[in-house]
C-alpha cells in the first residue's frame, strides 16, 4: 500500500509520464488553486501500470475475486481514490450511487468490486456508506448529478430518494478490503479532517460477461457525458470500446469482454 501511495503522489506532482492513466481533479479544491495530493482525487485506468497493476493481478485478491466471477477474469474499472481535505464545499462526498450504472456489460451478478483501504479510513475522513441488502431488488435506479450548492465532480452521478434508509458505515483500517455487488447503493462522506483517505480498487468481472447497448436506457446519459468528452479530445470511439480499450485479463483466458 505505502508504494502504490507514493507512486500515487508522485504521479500527482508530474514526476513520470501518466501514459493511459486519468486524473481526476476536485471541482472546489482546483478553484482554490490546490495542486499535488491535494488537488486529485482519483486516478482512473491504473491496470497497465507497472506499481499499481500489482494490486489489481494479486494472486490472494484473484483467489477472492473469482468466487463472485468465476475463473477467467477481466480488471474493467481500475482507480486509486484519493480524498483530500474538503475546501469546505463539501465537494469531496460521493453521492449514493450504484455502480452498474456505469457499465455496459452484464450479467451483473459476475461483476464484483474489490475495494482495499490505503490507510485508516473513517466517518471523519469519509468512509464508505453502504445500503445493505439493496443489491438483492436487481434494480438500476435512474442517475443524475445531484443539486449541491457547492458544486459536485465530475461524473459523480447519484441517485435519490434513499438519503434517509438506515445506511452502514465502514471504517477500514489499512489493507481491509471490502467486495460487493455492482447494484449495492452505496457512496461515501466528505473529508473534514486535514488528512487524506486513499483506497484502491478495482472492478472485475466474468470474462463470460457481454457488451449491452446502453441506448435508451437509464444509463444513456453518463455514455453520451463520456462520448461527448472523448470528441472534445479528438478521439473518436462509441462507450462499449472505451471499456474494451481500458480493460484488462487478470485470470484465465479472455472470451468477450
């Protein structure tokens, strides 16, 4: 953990080249003029690198995840979350959210998060907030970004409607790993300590798992956000590539994904 943190951080103050690798930036903290650390909060696409990778191809991790995937798995989302201290905008919470509804494969049930806390993590610095048993309705609930006067981050689409059900806390300490389903409603807290609370994660899925067309669904609106961005940037490529492009054979053999 204390490497991938470090490689963290020097990642963040430009020491090597990012390569493939996305940074993301929180919203409040680049108006303020942050930087390093206490700029980013995730760096996305991590598979490939030679520091972190080590965490996503663990072989003890993989003898877990492929009790939920089966043999023949693929590292789909690959991140390293960073919460620095909140600007007091309260732009470093996470709303409730389900993960699923960034995916354009399934089936859902032979998907699985892995997610292992790089140092202590707790209600104060943001831990992870979970509605358990929510994954058991199989249901993907509309996402939009919430209404927060202080300004939200970007991707950081959310549900609604569930603010007041009787969510759990998990406070971590370092190494503890949490896996759970891609429909569980779950998001975390603002940091309102002087601290950081780092994790890194990665979701996996069945290699057996197939591509789906997110048009005129629910999920259509965070694949048109991407798509539109992606052309920003000169890229042309539909959503289901993009995932294609980002993941990577963590077991077995690779079949559709």
């Amino acid at each position: 953990m204390e490497i991938c943190a470090q490689r963290f951080i020097d990642l963040c103050e430009g020491k090597f080249d990012k390569g493939s690798m996305t940074m993301m930036k929180d919203v409040s903290l680049m108006e303020r003029g942050a930087t390093g650390q206490f700029l980013f909060n995730k760096v996305q696409d991590i598979a490939f690198d030679d520091v972190f990778s080590k965490y996503i191809l663990h072989e003890r991790l993989l003898d877990y995840v492929q009790c939920f995937t089966g043999p023949n798995v693929m590292a789909m989302h690959t991140m390293l979350i960073n919460k620095p201290p909140d600007s007091g905008a309260m732009t470093s919470r996470h709303p409730l959210h389900q993960d699923l509804h960034y995916f354009p494969f399934r089936p859902a049930d032979r998907i699985v998060a892995a997610w292992t806390a790089m140092e202590p993590v707790t209600a104060d610095n943001g831990c992870l907030v979970v509605l358990p048993g929510s994954h058991r309705k199989g249901v993907l609930y509309q996402h939009e970004y919430p209404e927060w006067e202080g300004g939200v981050n970007k991707f950081y689409h959310g549900i609604r409607g569930f603010e007041d059900e009787p969510l759990l806390l998990l406070p971590m300490n370092p190494g503890d790993t949490v896996f759970f389903h891609p429909l569980i409603i779950h998001g975390s807290g603002a940091n309102v300590t002087k601290g950081f609370r780092k994790a890194i994660s990665c979701h996996y899925a069945a290699a057996e798992c197939e591509y789906i067309d997110v048009k005129g669904t629910s999920q259509e609106n965070i694949a048109v956000e991407i798509e539109s961005l992606l052309k920003k940037r000169g890229l042309e490529a539909d959503y289901n590539s993009l995932w294609h492009y980002r993941s990577r054979l963590a077991r077995g053999v690779s079949v559709n994904l």
